[in-house]
C-alpha cells in the first residue's frame, strides 16, 4: 500500500476500536463516562440526521451518517459485553434469527439460503409479518397491545404506533371520511373550550385535534412525521427567502406591513418548486 492510500478498516476493526475506547488504563476519559442512558440522546440525532440526509436526497452524506448509526450499535455493544449481557455478534444473530422467522415466504424452513418456489402476495407478507410479531410479543408475556411502544418516541411517531396497535385489536375507524368526521367534531370541542377559555381543557382538546390529524395520515398512508418535517423545511425556506428579498431591497420583515410579508410569502412560495427541498 503507497503512503498515499487510507487504509480500508472493516467491522473487526471498528469494534477494536471501541474496546481501545473503553479501556480502563488508556481509553477515552469522556467515552468511559458513558452508560446506556447517556448515549440515547446522541442516538436519537445520528437516527435524524440520516432521516434528513435521506429526505434531502443528499446521498453523498447518508454514507457518513451510516457509519455515525453504527457506531452507535457498536457502543452499546461495547457495554453489553462489558456487562456481559449481548455483545455485537449476539446482536447480529438475534436480528438474523427473527428476520428469518418473519420473512417465511422468502427463507424455506427459516433456512438463510432456503428458497421458496410459490411466490406470496403482498396481503399474505403483511398478514405473515404481523402475526409474528404479535406472537412474539405474546412470548414475551405481554398483556395488552399497547405494551413496549417507546415512551421516547417523539409525540407523532408514537401516536402513530399507538394508534396502529390499537387497530389490531379492533380500535380503528373504517375509513379516511370517518376520521374526518372525528376531526371536525374534535374541532368543533375546541372551539368549545376556547370560549369557556380554560387552558387545561383548550390544552387537553387541542391535544386530541393533533391526535386525530395523525390518524387521518395513517388512514391516508403517510407517515405524520415525515410530512411534518417536510412542511418544516418548507416554512423555513419561505421565511428565508422572504427575508432575503427584504434585504435585497433595504428592508428588513419585522418593518414591512402584513400586505408587503403576504406578498413576499407568495413569492417564495412561488418559487419552491425551482429549489430542491
């Protein structure tokens, strides 16, 4: 290998690094502070971070992102071994092992390289999947179908998994149209409550016009948190280019009239589509 060429590191190497890490004599002090607990937040971000870089189609970045994700994997392995609870190869195994029971119209008898002759509908995939999951759920001796959804979920994502979870046990509404009906009675009680102008109760109502609003992106199979960032990134960019169109003419927003910022909101609005988002 010249002097010019990096060199080419491999999973091995990855985990080496970790343990060199965590070593009590030579390791990093800030690494070995580390627990369980401390390290979520960060996992938290690397999971958006390439959320983003893949929603931004920047895919040039998403190669980066993989390795901070895991790295991650890589840490809490660490200190399962440590532990001696998992360690990465029992992590390998156990995802192998379940992705093998819940694709049985791929791998014949749970086998890696068992091939399946009958090719099974889409319907059948899905029926397949969920039932697997809720037999392992039942394994694990749980007693109700809300049980193991993460509290640390952002608030529309875990909604969502709720809300799908409770339609397996028949708590669903039939159609888009009647989710729509719920959405205007629930905004109707909050309208209600605004007049009595109880802020618990304004709280509490407009609590269940959000809940409902992700019920309707889930009937109309869009992920709510997905369609909220992308209505972020689209509210950012046209306050931005309206700022920098008031610059570009001495002005700045927070001096121009409600007339003048509609007029710049439209068009930036008007220009979206020759941007990439």
């Amino acid at each position: 290998m010249s002097s010019r060429e990096s060199p080419v590191y491999h999973i091995a190497d990855l985990q080496r690094l970790m343990e060199r890490l965590r070593d009590p004599d030579t390791g990093c002090p800030w690494d070995l502070k580390q627990t369980y607990q401390s390290i979520a937040p960060y996992t938290l971000e690397e999971c958006l971070e390439l959320i983003d870089a893949l929603e931004q189609g920047d895919l040039a970045h998403v190669e980066e992102e993989l390795g901070d994700l895991l790295f991650q994997v890589i840490f809490y392995s660490q200190l399962g071994k440590e532990d001696g609870l998992f360690d990465f190869e029992s992590v390998v195994s156990g995802i192998t092992a379940k992705l093998l029971r819940r694709h049985p119209h791929v791998f014949k008898d749970g086998e890696l390289e068992g091939v399946i002759a009958d090719r099974t509908s889409i319907a059948a995939i899905k029926a397949n999947w969920e039932a697997e999951k809720a037999a392992e759920r039942a394994a694990r001796a749980q007693e109700s179908a809300m049980d193991d959804v993460p509290k640390t979920l952002s608030a529309l994502a875990r909604a969502q998994k709720l809300q799908k979870r409770a339609s397996s046990v028949g708590y669903d509404f039939s159609s888009a149209n009647k989710v729509l009906e719920r959405l205007e009675s629930e905004l109707d009680e909050l309208a209600e409550a605004r007049e009595i102008r109880g802020q618990e109760e304004i709280e509490n109502e407009l609590g269940d016009v959000l809940f409902t609003v992700v019920n309707l992106a889930r009937h109309l199979k869009v992920d709510a948190e997905a369609a909220l960032r992308k209505s972020n990134r689209r509210f950012e960019y046209r306050v931005r280019r309206a700022e920098d169109a008031a610059l570009a003419q001495g002005s700045r927003l927070q001096d121009e009239s409600v007339e003048q910022l509609e007029t710049r909101w439209s068009a930036a609005k008007a220009e979206e589509g020759n941007d990439d988002l």
